[in-house]
C-alpha cells in the first residue's frame, strides 16, 4: 500500500483543484492520501467525491496553524469531522487572520522596495482558495518579477526569520490539538522541530496529542530515528507525507509515499468506515 498522509489543494496553498488531486494520486497510484490543507477542510467534500468508486482513499483532515513565542507549530488532524461547529468557526476566523497576516507582510515587503499588491496575491491564489497563505505571496512575487521561484521567495523574503516574515497567530499548540480533538480526530504534530521536541512535547501530550509526523522527504535517517525513539516512549503513533503542494516546490506527486508497516499503528487507530 501507497500512503502518503499531508498533501495540500487549492483550498489552502496547493497548486491542484481537491478533484485534480485526486486525479494526480490515483495517477500515482497511491491507495490513501489525507487531504490536510491550512486550516480548513473546504477541499475534502469535493476530495472524497472525487474519489468515490475509485481506487483511492481520501482521509478528511486539516492542518492546524499555532504559534509558540515566535515559531510556528503545525498540527495535523485526520479523520475530523468537518461539520463541527468549532471547527467550522475556526476556518472562518482563520481565513480572516490569515489574510491581515498577509497584509501585513506586503507592508513590511514595501518597505524593502518589493511592491505586491493584496489583489496580485488574491489573483495568484485563485478562486478556490478557502485562506490566503505565504505561497500564494511567494507565487505573486515571481509573477512581478522580484524572484524566479516560489523557494527563492522564502529564502529571501518571507521564510520564517527572514525580513516579511510574520508568524499565525490564531490559537496556540495545545488549543490546536484540542480543536481537532474535539472534531472527532486525531492529533499528530507535523514536521516537528528538532529543538523544541523536548520542551514542548509533555503539554501536547496532556492535551491530547497522539502522534508525530516523522517520515518526510528531507528527513535524514539520523532525524527518524531520534523521532522515532521520542515516538516509542511517549506511546505515539507515527505518521509521515510529503507535504505536497505542487509540481514545482516538490516534484511530482508520488515520488515519496509511507508504508503500512510505517505507519501501522495509525491505521489501527482509525475510525471504522461503514
């Protein structure tokens, strides 16, 4: 089985349609994916519509943005129930902050001389786009010309720490996991960095968190196992994607995909389908 749990639509910052997606998994032959936009679940009814009667599997889940000081911290939630109420406000007060977030970074941009206009990165988002995010003002910087590639619009502008960056700030790590909790699912922490594991992992634990993102595309072996290990002894399950959003930040879509045996104890918790 082909498995690959964090891809990205046009919901959120991704590059294809939730239908087109699809399309591109079963193309791909992967078996489950998890559609885990930004901070809503706007693209899974058309995701999983898509992929009825076909070989694929759409897991409905999300992306969770919080802010820890100054750091972003991403929780994944799967198999949420998208009706809920809590989690529907959510996506509304996000879609909200998100895009002062981003009116603010085109602010800090003019005062480095780099004039992008809220309507060019709306533009550059789409019509489907449920929230505004940092690729789409990445894709609207290299439609005027100030980068040649949405990688080198973080490296010089808005990646975190750099000059336009601005941090979400809509709930923090904890009110993250307790919101996908509360939405039926199951909170696993994404890409979880190396030097706040320690400090921050025991309060999402006590929240409710119950697992960790570890097999990615650039993930050493040397970073899995440590990963690995902190999963074992805290009882968490493990879990792993490519975080896809598009052709041109991350290749074509499976070209990296997790194994049963990988992530096993995630699909032994899941909810049974009936």
């Amino acid at each position: 089985m082909h498995i690959d749990l964090h891809l990205h639509s046009t919901a959120s910052d991704g590059t294809l349609s939730p239908a087109e997606l699809v399309d591109a998994a079963v193309a791909a032959h992967l078996d489950l994916i998890a559609l885990s936009d930004h901070d809503t679940v706007g693209g899974v009814p058309g995701a999983m519509e898509a992929a009825r009667g076909r070989p694929l599997e759409v897991i409905p889940a999300l992306e969770v943005s919080s802010t820890f000081g100054d750091r972003e911290i991403h929780i994944l939630g799967y198999d949420v129930d998208p009706s809920e109420a809590r989690l529907a406000r959510h996506t509304v007060r996000a879609a909200e902050l998100r895009a002062d977030r981003i009116r603010k970074m085109t602010v800090l941009l003019e005062d480095q001389g780099v004039h992008v206009t809220m309507d060019a990165v709306v533009e550059a988002a789409g019509p489907e786009a449920y929230a505004l995010g940092r690729p789409h003002l990445a894709r609207a910087l290299v439609t005027a010309g100030y980068v040649g590639s949405a990688p080198e619009a973080f490296d010089r502008y808005i990646g975190d720490g750099h000059p336009a960056f601005l941090p979400t700030r809509l709930v923090t790590p904890d009110e993250a996991v307790g919101l996908i909790r509360d939405a039926g699912g199951t909170a696993v922490w994404a890409h979880p960095p190396q030097d706040l594991v320690d400090e921050l992992l025991p309060a999402l634990v006590r929240a409710g968190l119950r697992g960790l993102e570890i097999y990615r595309p650039r993930t050493g072996p040397d970073r899995m196992m440590r990963l690995e290990n902190v999963a074992r002894t805290s009882g968490l399950i493990r879990t792993g994607g490519s975080d896809w959003h598009g052709v041109e930040t991350n290749g074509p879509l499976g070209t990296f995909w997790v194994t049963e045996e990988e992530v096993g104890g995630f699909l032994d918790q899941r909810p049974t389908r009936g």
